[in-house]
C-alpha cells in the first residue's frame, strides 16, 4: 500500500484556513507560522550584508582621502586590501546565507501548503465537486501554490534586502552629508505612487490571466480525457478550433499584462536614472568647490545607487507582490469551502466490545424527496420502498430518471430534501458519512483503475494491511485471478494505468469488483455494470456479481432487462416518479413501460439471433476467419 509522509513537523497541525483573511497581506503573514524565525535570521543577515556593501565605499572614501597623497599612511595597502576583501567575504556569506534560509522556508511553506489544499479540496462535497472545473482546480493547486511559493523565495526576502539597503545607505549618505541625503530621496514618492497604480492594474489584470489559464486547462484536460472520442469522429480540427479560441484569450489577456510590465519598466528607469544624475551633478559641485572631497564624492557615488535603485525594486517588487496576492484570493475561495463532515453522527461506530459496528442493511424510504442545491426542480418525488437485507432492488428508466441521484443517497454523496430513509430503522443522516461510505460498495459503470499495482488496486478500499491470500481469494471471485497470472506480464504486481499496460473493459471491471468484495460491504450499488462490455465478458461479469451479491442490500441500475430479471424488487422510475414496481413476473404480466421495455429488446434479440443463423451470415464469418467455418 501507499504511504503519506509528512517530512515537516508543521505540517501535521496546520490549518491553513486559519490564514485567510481579507487582508492578503495579513494572510501572507499568517501563512509564515512556523517559520518566521528562519525569515527573521534571513533578515538579519540581509541587513549585515547591506552593512557590509556600505563599508566597502566607506573604506573606499578612507583609502582615497587618508591613504592617496599621504606619505607615511597609518594602514598600509595589504591592510586596505584585506579589509576590502573581508568587506565582500562577509557581503557573499550573508548574501548566501539569507538566501538559502529563504529557500528552505519558501519551500517548506509550499509544500505545506499544497499538501493542506489537496487534503481539502479531498474533504471537499461532491456538490462542489460537481460544479467545478477539474482544469481550474489544477491550476489553484499548482500555478497559484508556486506564485505563492515565489514570493516567499524570493520577493519577501528581497523586499527586506532592499528596505535594509536603503536605511543602512541612507544613514551612510548621511553620515557624509545630510543635504546630499535628502537629495537623494527627492524621487521616492513619485515612485511609490506610480507602483501603487500599476499594483492596482497589474493586480486586476494578472487575476483575469489566471482565470483564463484555468480555463485553458480545463480544456486540455477535457480533450486529453475525451482523446478516444474525438479520434473516433475525426475531430482533430474542431477540437483544435475550440482550443485556438481559448489559448487566443489568454494570449490577449497575457499581453496585456505584459505591457503593463513593460511600461512600468521604462518610467522608473527614466526618473531613476534623472535622480542619479541629478544627485552626481550636484555632488560634484560640492566636491569642486571644496565643500566635500574627493573621497566623500567617490563614496556617495557609490552609495547613491544602493539608495535609489532599492527604491526602484522595491516599486518593482510592489507591482509583483500584486500576483501573488490574486493567487493567495483564488486559493482562499477554495479554503473558504466548507468541508464534508466524515465522523459526525450520532450513530457509535464502534461496539463497547470494541468490535466496528456491522449493520444488517434493511434499508426504507418513505416519501423521500431530493433537489440538487443549484437546481430549482425535484430529482425525486416522494420515492418509497423498503428493502429488506439480503434483497435486491433493481432501478429501471431512462436517463434522467433519477435513478442514480436515488442510489446517491445512499452513502450520502448528497442528502435527501425531504422524507425519511433509514437504514437499521436509524435515519440515515444518523450515520456518519465515513461509516456509510465504508458500507457501501459501489461497481460503476465505467470503473476507475489508479496507476499503481493490480495488487494495490484490488486493495485499495480495504484501509488496512492485507495478505496475498485475501487479494488472491477476491480475484478468483471475480473471475479474474487466472487472467492476472497468464496474461499479465508480473502478475500482481503488474502496473496498469497511464504508465502500465491497459486493461480491456471487461477486466478492469472485474478488478473493480474483487476491490468491492475485498472491501465486503453490506450495501451494494450497482451502476450498470455489465452495459458496455460483450456477450461472452457480460456473462463472466454477472457470474462474478451475483457471488459479489449474496447476503448482500443490492441496488441494481440497468438498462437491460435480463440484468434485472431475477431481482427482489423492481422499480420503474419516470422524471423522479415510481411508475412501476414488482417483480418481473409481476411487470411483464400488467400493461406498462416494463413490458414495452421488456418486449423490444426481446424482438430485437431474436432478430440478431435470425440474422447470426442465415447462411450468409455464415459464410461471411468464415471468410473473416480465414476460409474456415469448422467451427460454425
């Protein structure tokens, strides 16, 4: 079996819902519990760096104006050298230092918080599941996680850089002149101003981007998933027509988000560069005339830029924290989701000898009425019918029925609207969700196999350790234990799925029932299960499901007759209705929609019998088989 593990000790308690606010940028503090300790050594040595990088001019100002010209210097010149090569050993070790603190919080904060989103978006209700866009959750999960994981990586130590670098040059500037100081600074409100406009634009504009990257996402998924179809029909150019639109509306809304990066770029650049000419021009003024020297020149120089081109960055980094805080407001609509309640109930799971509660499955609906909660019309209408254990209850009707919503209520997927259902006589909303889920097995229509093991996927609803027996005696049950040690190149241990080999429908089904008899649930659902697979696979399918049904609540969804000839009950529904119930004795005998059913596919099975017996049928078989019809 897989195992999670958990490499961070702050990963187990966290809770990052605690960190969603509506001010993002108090959520982005929230979200660094647990590691502000690493940022605040981070920024401690950003700010020993800064001092280092301003003690490289300051000694600079000293060799010139007390070495140069001096005929007996107090410091000699191996003294100056090593002070300067000591002054930039320091700069890189705290410039690496707070770099890689940086990138072990930054990483552990997004690994945290990509495990905590997928576990929610797991504990999330099939309603929201229902309604949302796989294509966009991925990109919430992935694209946002790592905007998110930039910022704490680089821009959140970078923006404390470049403060420490201003204050500490700034006092440095000071230090030489307070009127070159102030000069220096004359340009930092229009910056500001300018970056909080594009923060507002940028923010708005990177938000659109990101909506329609998602969108662009959930179309690949879509194509990729449906790749069989649109091979089927030939519709390569309708699904690339699709695609071109999509991608044309992201490359729109890309592009204008780039120009306002680009223009952004130039107007800083520009008054940046006016204030540096500005501050050099009169600095040098000052140092002809005498009022400054040449060492006091040469190091505000230097200086200056580690003033103004901080407040560039940080104009800069203003306009990038704008992304991350759209991508922090898209996650928070996902955390802000409630989660699907799994333990709550009334009902103790959990005998006083310590044994798991085993229910008998007597399962009653009395005028059980259900609506989806973003639609405004019934999907039931007052269903009843009591099912005895050991039954099976068998679902007729067209699609739209209510036949699946019905059997959707079982394991509490969603709750009913209205009514009663019990199971055990205990209404059922008694029952936690966790419990029911592990009493009721389900074998869809069209079953779902993980790219992992045969092994493991038999065993994969089982919650606990099982032996090669168990997973041995599910298989021969499901009449797939033989196929798996023939034709399977290891057996068992064979990987099927994206990376492994595929199995036909009909083995994959059968997988998927040795996983449901492996999990021995008391309450059956069966979706179909035999519909989309042929003669031969159909009847080695329902051999395996009627051992998987005995002793067994059973609820059977059909289309065909003869899948619910032989169940306890039959229910015809029509738009949430029961029109019809009893057993197919009792259906095919009163005039209805059971026995029209019932009649047509009767007709049309002794029309393909008549066509497979006529002689050209015969001869046409044989000539596909290669001449030979010996076996006919």
């Amino acid at each position: 079996m897989l195992q999670s593990k958990t490499p961070l000790p702050q990963a187990m308690d966290y809770d990052l819902r605690k960190t969603v606010g509506e001010n993002r940028l108090h959520s982005m503090w929230l979200i660094m519990t647990g590691y502000r300790t690493i940022y605040s050594v981070a920024a401690l040595c950003t700010g020993f760096a800064a001092l280092a990088n301003t003690g490289t001019f300051l000694l600079l100002r000293y060799f010139i104006d007390n070495w140069l010209g001096v005929e007996t210097p107090a410091v000699s010149l191996w003294g100056i050298l090593a002070g300067f090569m000591g002054l930039a050993l320091l700069q890189a070790f705290f410039t690496f230092t707070a770099r890689r603190l940086a990138a072990q919080a930054a990483e552990g904060i997004s690994l945290r918080n990509r495990n905590f989103l997928y576990d929610h978006i797991q504990r999330l209700p099939f309603r929201y599941h229902d309604e949302t866009q796989t294509g966009d959750l991925l990109q919430r999960a992935t694209s946002d996680v790592e905007t998110i994981r930039r910022f704490f990586a680089d821009q959140a130590i970078e923006s404390g850089r470049i403060v420490l670098l201003f204050v500490v040059n700034f006092i440095a500037i000071g230090f030489l002149s307070w009127k070159l100081a102030w000069l220096s600074v004359f340009i930092l409100p229009v910056v500001m101003i300018i970056s909080l406009i594009f923060f507002r634009r940028i923010e708005h504009a990177y938000g659109l981007y990101q909506e329609q990257e998602a969108v662009v996402s959930s179309r690949l998924q879509e194509n990729l998933t449906g790749v069989r179809v649109v091979k089927a029909f030939a519709r390569q150019p309708f699904e690339r027509e699709k695609f071109d639109g999509v991608n044309w509306e992201k490359y729109q809304r890309g592009r204008r988000l780039l120009i306002m990066h680009a223009l952004y770029w130039p107007i800083t650049d520009i008054m940046c560069v006016a204030q540096l000419l500005l501050g050099y021009g009169i600095a040098a003024t000052m140092a002809i005339n005498g009022t400054i020297t040449v060492g006091t020149y040469t190091a505000y120089a230097g200086l200056l830029q580690f003033v103004i081109w901080p407040l560039r960055n940080l104009g800069r980094l203003i306009v990038q924290m704008s992304e991350s805080f759209v991508s922090i407001g898209r996650i928070a609509e996902v955390i802000r989701q409630d989660r699907e309640p799994l333990v709550e109930g009334s009902v103790r799971t959990v005998q006083p000898n310590g044994e798991p509660l085993r229910v008998k499955g007597h399962i009653r609906f009395e005028d059980v009425t259900f609506t989806y909660p973003t639609g405004d019309k019934a999907v039931l209408n007052g269903i009843s019918l009591d099912a005895m254990p050991g039954q099976s209850i068998a679902l007729l009707g067209a699609t739209g029925s209510g036949k699946t919503s019905l059997v959707n209520l079982l394991p509490r997927f969603y709750d009913y609207s209205g009514g009663s259902l019990t199971l055990d006589d205990i209404e059922l909303t008694e029952y936690p969700r966790a419990f029911l889920r592990r009493t009721v097995g389900i074998v869809e229509q069209e079953p779902f196999l993980f790219s992992m093991s045969v092994r493991d996927n038999i065993s994969y609803g089982v919650g606990r350790a099982v032996s090669d027996k168990e997973v041995e005696d599910a298989a021969r049950a499901a009449s797939i234990h033989d196929v798996i040690l023939t034709k399977l190149p290891e057996g068992y241990r064979t990987l099927v799925g994206e990376r492994g080999i595929t199995l036909s429908g009909g083995q994959k089904q059968r997988v998927a029932i040795a996983r449901t008899l492996l999990k021995d649930p008391r309450i059956l659902i069966l979706d179909d299960s035999t519909s989309s697979v042929d003669t031969e696979t159909e009847g080695e399918i329902r051999e395996a499901l009627q051992r998987l049904m005995q002793g067994r609540t059973t609820f059977i969804i059909a289309h065909r007759i003869q899948s619910v000839m032989n169940a306890d009950q039959i229910l015809v529904l029509d738009q949430g209705l029961v029109v019809q119930r009893g057993t197919h004795d009792e259906l095919v005998a009163e005039a209805g929609p059971y026995r029209r059913i019932f009649e047509a596919q009767t007709r049309i099975e002794e029309e393909l019998v008549l066509e497979l017996e006529t002689p050209e049928h015969r001869m046409s078989a044989a000539r596909r088989n290669g001449g030979s019809n010996h076996d006919h």
